[in-house]
C-alpha cells in the first residue's frame, strides 16, 4: 500500500498538541473527537484495498479463476473455467434421398440438455459446496453476482458442481 495513505492519527495529535496541554485527560478526549474519523479512515482502505483489487482482475479467463479461487477455494485453488460445448447443427437426412429433413419446433441436443446455450463454464468442487440450501442459494447467487461483475456482457454462463 502507498504511504501516502497512511495516516497515524495518535501521533498527529500527540505532535500537534502544545506541551502545556498534553495531560492524559487531554489525550483522551482528543482520542475520543478522532474516533469517527479513524472508523471512517479504516472504512477508506478498506476500500481501497477492495477497489485496487476489482481493478487488477478482468474478464480473462485466468484472471476470473484467479478471483473465484481467491474468494471460494483459497488453499487447494480447484476451481476452473472452461469453454461450454459448441455443437455443429444435427441434421437428419434419408441417405437415399441424401436431403435434410426440417424436425418442425423439435431439436436434437446432446446429452444432458443444451449446452450451447452458455458461452463458458464454472467447475466448482463438491468439497466446498454447502450442505444446507439455504447456503448454497447464497453462495450460488454471490458466484453469479462474481461471474456477472467481471464477465463480457454478451457473455453467459453456468455454474457447474464436479467431484
């Protein structure tokens, strides 16, 4: 952190106060005037702090691992991001005919549901996912509310739970 943010409001009152006055009684009740402002100083680096590191981070791929990992799995850093799985057109066709046949509104997707429908995936362990939903709703929805922050606007995704 730069020095220019730090600031030791005890010494400042120490020095600043004329020897004539410098009494413990003195002390204390300045101590008590700069009480608000030393909550209100620790509120701004902590700020601070938060802010440079939003900064530092961005919507790369790794950057974004960096942050989920930061945030959830500190020690072991398991989590990662992958590309969700892009599925050329399925067509039917009678290989006599050799035509396509229009399905209607029916689609064909691989198992497990349609994929193609998120642009990236969020592998998180089942180690660290909560037992209770109550838990896991919120921690879900603070990874959501992550994801969404630091991710291209265009960009979808979805969070997957491994083994």
């Amino acid at each position: 952190m730069s020095r220019i943010y730090d600031i030791d409001y005890d010494k400042i009152i120490v020095q600043n106060l004329p020897i004539k006055y410098r009494k413990r009684r003195q002390f204390d009740w300045l101590f008590c005037l700069f009480q608000p402002l030393k909550e209100t100083y620790n509120s701004f680096k902590k700020f601070r702090v938060d802010s440079l590191y939003r900064a530092s981070h961005n919507g790369q791929v790794f950057s974004m691992e960096n942050v989920f990992n930061d945030r959830f799995d500190h020690k072991k850093r398991r989590v990662f991001i992958d590309n969700s799985f892009q599925s050329s057109d399925t067509y039917l066709y009678d290989k006599a005919e050799d035509k396509d046949v229009y399905l209607g509104t029916e689609y064909i997707y691989p198992e497990g549901g349609n994929v193609a429908e998120v642009d990236f995936l969020i592998f998180f362990p089942n180690a660290i996912r909560p037992i209770d939903s109550e838990s896991l709703i919120s921690m879900e929805s603070e990874i959501n509310s992550l994801a969404n922050y630091y991710k291209k606007a265009s960009k979808r995704h979805k969070l997957v739970w491994i083994d």
